[in-house]
C-alpha cells in the first residue's frame, strides 16, 4: 500500500484511503498491516484516510496514534 500511495503523491495526490469491505476488519494480521500502512503513509508525507467498516473506540484511537488522517 505504501508504494501504491508514494506513486498517488507523486502523481499530486495530497490522500490516500484504504477501503475494505465487509462489516468490519477481524484478523489481527489486517489489522497490523493496516497500521504499518497508516504509518508508512505519515513517513513519506501523504495523509491516510480509512473506510473500514465498524470500529470500536479503542480501535479508532489506535488508528489515530498511527496516524490516520480521517476515517
């Protein structure tokens, strides 16, 4: 995802947004990956956004100390 966000920067874009599908994020594997995204995102200047479906309270702080722009 990091990669496919450095090219959308380059090509102007000022955002990125991981979308998924489904009702919610279950495995901690997506979820990991998810955060190493955000965070990867923020290191090379783009600002995430995320539409993951229903998130609790605990979640959307964890997204935000990642880095996540807007959800």
């Amino acid at each position: 995802m990091i990669a496919e966000a450095a090219q959308a920067q380059k090509d102007g874009a000022e955002f990125f947004s991981i979308v998924t599908s489904g009702k919610r994020v279950k495995a901690k594997k997506e979820w990991v990956e998810i955060y190493k995204a955000i965070s990867g995102m923020r290191r090379i200047g783009i600002s995430p956004c995320a539409s993951l479906g229903m998130i609790d309270a605990e979640k959307a702080r964890e997204l935000k100390a990642a880095g996540l722009f807007r959800y």
